[in-house]
C-alpha cells in the first residue's frame, strides 16, 4: 500500500508508522492524514502486529497542523489531499479523526517522541497509551496562545485523564510548552531520554509488550480504559472475571502454563 507524507513498516510483531515531512517538522497535511487513516486500518487488520510506534522523521516529532492546511480552513477553501471535500464539516473532520483513531486502536500503543510535539502532535502522542521523549524535545498545545483556537484530537479528553484537571487546564490554557525533562516529572511520558536514544527505547519497550500474549495484551488495555469510567470496583471485577474466562480458553494460555510450569522455557505466543 502507497502512503504519502509518511513511512509504513513491520517486523518482529511491531508496526512503525514515522510522520515524513522532516522539512516542516512532520507537520500534518491532507494527504498525511488521508495515509495516516490507511496506515493505522492496516496495522488493525494484520494479526502479526502486535503493537503500533509512531515517530516523526528528522528532528521533530510533528509541529501540528501543516501552515497551507490552516490557510485553507481560514479562507473556507477544501484542504489539500483530504479524503472529503464535500461540506465544511467533512473538511474539518480530517483534521482531528487521527486522536480517535490512535485512542481506539486496540493493540498497545507507544509514541516514540524525537522532537518536539506541539498542536496536533502533542495531541496525537497523548492519544498513545505510552509516551517515550526526548529531553530536549518541545511538548505541548500551541493553538491557543497562536491561533486564537480550541485544541483537537481528543486532547481535552485525553490530557485530563493522564495529568489531572488542574495540570491539563493550565497546560491548555496557556499554551506553554515543556521540555522532555518536566514532561517525564509530570507524568505526561513515561519516560525521558536523549534524543538519539528514543526511537531505540520505544522499540525495546515495544518487543518487550510484543513478547506477551496478544490476547491477553488487548484484553487488559480494554479493561484500564473501561475502568476509567467506571464508578463500582464489582462491576470492574465483573469485566475481569469475563476477561479471564476468555484468556483461559486461548491456546496461548495453555502455551504460557505449559511453558512455565512444565517445560521450564518461556512461553511463544500466537494469538490464538
């Protein structure tokens, strides 16, 4: 499959999709938000992936919104390379479908931060379920102090849950940016480190959770996520309960039990 403005790549269980606009700091256009939409359906679709990294190429993650998209909204014009142009809310929906797409993928997701991430990227990495930084990289939402605007892709949904209301607000509100350093002391990353390390962190990190039962893997994110939500701890046990008795009747359970109990090996995982 042909994408534009963006690299597509597997091995070892792991899809890596890197934003390839290094020119303009991985800004996001029409046509890479139309790749982006047709990059993340595949890695869904492949049961030989197991876990989702994304990174930007050169020295930045992704600055947000490309500067010719912005003009095009402003001036009611269709955005270049975008999959709709049939009315003004299909113009725009481009524009913020990624954070839902990312939130709701159902394979583990990291996002390997190389550079900065302000707008768009920002929130794209926050819509990941683990963050690795650089730590000099810039990191936050822009729009507001810049352009007069709200923030998109999920962010206000997203950022609350990670860092807390007060953190999220004041972050949202003033626009200002932090380093990867304060990004890591908040708690909006799980970790910091520098700049030419990240893409080799997340992709240990990634064959680490790549390693365990796919199943079992996409069953407890279902569950963290749900749970989120969920005002009784017995209805949450419920859901557990359910969970388990789906994961006993998978063949990598019996593979995993086998492996450790009996064959004193480490157990290979098929998704099955």
């Amino acid at each position: 499959m042909e994408f534009q403005d963006l690299t597509y790549e597997k091995s070892n269980h792991i899809a890596l999709i890197t934003l390839n606009q290094p020119e303009k700091m991985n800004a996001m256009t029409g046509r890479m938000l139309a790749s982006f939409t047709r990059a993340v359906e595949q890695a869904r679709h492949d049961d030989d992936v197991r876990v989702l990294v994304l990174t930007g190429a050169g020295q930045g993650f992704c600055s947000g919104a490309d500067t010719e998209m912005l003009i095009a909204i402003a001036l009611g014009k269709p955005i270049p390379g975008a999959v709709e142009q049939h009315s003004w809310r299909k113009n725009l929906e481009p524009v913020g479908w990624f954070g839902v797409e990312v939130s709701q993928f159902e394979k583990p997701t990291i996002a390997a931060i190389n550079g900065s991430a302000v707008g768009g990227g920002f929130a794209l990495a926050m819509a990941c379920d683990l963050r690795i930084i650089a730590n000099d990289a810039k990191f936050g939402m822009a729009s507001t102090h810049r352009y007069a605007l709200p923030p998109e892709a999920g962010i206000t949904y997203t950022l609350p849950r990670i860092v807390g209301l007060t953190r999220a607000l004041e972050l949202l509100l003033t626009g200002d940016l932090v380093d990867g350093v304060e990004a890591e002391r908040m708690g909006l990353v799980n970790r910091a480190v520098p700049r030419e390390q990240v893409l080799e962190a997340s992709m240990a990190l990634a064959a680490k959770i790549a390693g365990n039962g796919p199943i079992g893997m996409a069953l407890t994110k279902q569950l963290v996520y749900r749970g989120l939500h969920e005002e009784s701890i017995a209805t949450q046990v419920e859901r557990e309960d359910a969970a388990l008795a789906r994961g006993f009747r998978t063949q990598d359970f019996v593979e995993g039990a086998t492996a450790w109990w009996v064959d004193k090996r480490k157990p290979v995982f098929k998704g099955r």
